[in-house]
C-alpha cells in the first residue's frame, strides 16, 4: 500500500517533468539513480551473503527487469495513440491478468475472495476511467499496445513474485533496476535525448529515483516474499486512487460521483481479499 501510495502521488511530478525531458533520458535518470542508491545501501549485504547467491539474485531480478521495462516501453507508445483514461484502465488490466497467467504456469486458480476482488477492483477502475472510456470508445492500436503493456506488467509481478521468494532480496531488487536503467539508455539510440534542466525536472528525477524506484521497488520485492503477486496486483489498484486525490489536491482535478464510486469499489474489492474471518479458539 506505501508502494502504491508513493507511485500514485508522484503522477503529477512525472506529468511535469516529461514535458521538460524525452521519456527513455528520464527513464534512463531516474532508473540509473535508483542503481546507484540501491548498490550503495544493498553492497555490504550482498557482500557477506557470497557472490553466488548474490548472482542469482540478480539475474532474477534481471528477468523481471525486461518485463518491467518491456511494460513501460508499451505504456508510452500507447498513449501516443490513445487516451490517459484508456491507458489507465487498460494498463490496469494486469490485475486480471496475473491470476490468469499464473494459472496457467502454476495451473492453480485464485481462490473465490481473489476472484471477487478483481471482478470488484476491475470495476473500480472502469468508473475511475468512465469519462475518458466512454469518450474513446473503438479499440485502436494505441489501446493495443496498452493491453500489451499490461501483459508486460503481468508477467513482471509473477517473475519478481517468483525471485523474491526464493533469492537474496536485495538482489532482485537491485537487478531489476539496474536491468530497466541499461535497457532505456540503450533505447536512447531510437529517441534522441532531450532534456531542460529546469528545478522541475531536477525534482522529478530525484524524488522518483529514490523514493519511486530505489525506496519503491526495494519494498514491493519485500512485500512479495511475503505475499502472493495476485495479491500484490489487487493492492496496487490503490495507486489510480492515490493518483486522483493527489490530482485533486494539487493539479486541481475535479472529483466526480463515479470517480468516487470507482474508489469506494477499489477500496471494497481489496478489503474482499484481506480482511479475513478471525480464527475460532
């Protein structure tokens, strides 16, 4: 939930930012800080854990950090082409997705409180999304390439899911990042970098870097040692939420009754999942 609270109130700073700076430089920044503040709070227990271990972390982590970057490659190119609410939703399919997926890899279907969830989570985020989706009806490519986002998105929560439990985790964690850092700086080559330094693009790089990538990324790979990845997709529909009020506050959004509608929903579908019956004695 802080993952998905931190990711969501940084939309706005990253919206600013890009219209300053090309999307893999800033993808490049703020992945390679991330790097580099990781190794540096990460290298002396990776150090005594032994280069073997450590080894193997990282190359799970560098699996799940193909996905991750594959994710965010879509996501951009696919709003090139359609809409900020369809990107949303479509984006947030991976909810869906995950439980499916893994499925079909684990060939074990989500119990009937996760499927109730997503089917209410799901929900949540199409009246989080209403204006824009009854706006934008038709299925373009743009849409596409989301739904391939959300594909990318997947497959990153199990493999990382996959890795956390059974790998070092401050090596997934490090490997992921440094995996998307190196990809997007070699995608510099297909778009030019483009950058004006200004205090809000500084800003940007800075507090996503380390609060919505190192801090991030170190705690969602945590978490899910901890917890399953259909469990983890669901939590992170908050962050469309956190998104809004953040919006609302800031960027001076206005809150209508099925944006709140969509949240109330969000909110139901998690508590569906977490809030467990206490345990006869």
């Amino acid at each position: 939930m802080l993952v998905a609270l931190v990711w969501g109130t940084t939309f706005v700073v990253v919206k600013r930012a890009l219209d300053e700076i090309s999307t893999f430089y800033f993808l490049a920044s703020r992945f390679g800080l991330a790097a580099l503040c990781m190794l540096v709070l990460f290298l002396p227990g990776m150090s005594r854990a032994g280069w073997r271990e450590t080894g193997r972390g990282l190359l799970g982590g560098a699996i799940a950090g193909i996905f991750l970057w594959l994710g965010y490659v879509l996501q951009t190119f696919g709003l090139k082409f359609t809409s900020a609410g369809n990107s949303g939703f479509l984006t947030g399919l991976y909810i869906v997705l995950v439980p499916l997926v893994g499925a079909v890899i684990y060939r074990k279907l989500p119990g009937a409180p996760e499927a109730a969830g997503i089917v209410v989570a799901t929900a949540g985020m199409a009246f989080l999304s209403l204006p824009s989706l009854t706006a934008n009806a038709s299925m373009n490519r743009g849409d596409l390439l989301t739904v391939g986002c959300a594909l990318a998105f997947a497959f990153h929560l199990l493999i990382l899911g996959y890795y956390a439990q059974r790998e070092r985790v401050e090596a997934v964690a490090l490997g992921q990042v440094t995996c998307t850092a190196l990809l997007s700086a070699a995608s510099l080559v297909f778009e030019p970098p483009r950058a004006i330094w200004s205090p809000e693009v500084v800003f940007g790089v800075v507090s996503t870097g380390i609060f919505a990538t190192a801090l991030a990324f170190a705690l969602q790979t945590w978490g899910q040692k901890h917890t399953t990845p259909t469990r983890t997709a669901l939590i992170f529909t908050l962050e469309p939420v956190f998104a809004l009020v953040a919006a609302v506050l800031v960027g001076g959004e206005q809150l209508t009754h099925p944006r709140i509608l969509g949240g109330c929903l969000i909110l139901a579908g998690i508590l569906t999942v977490e809030l467990k019956p206490a345990p006869r004695t």
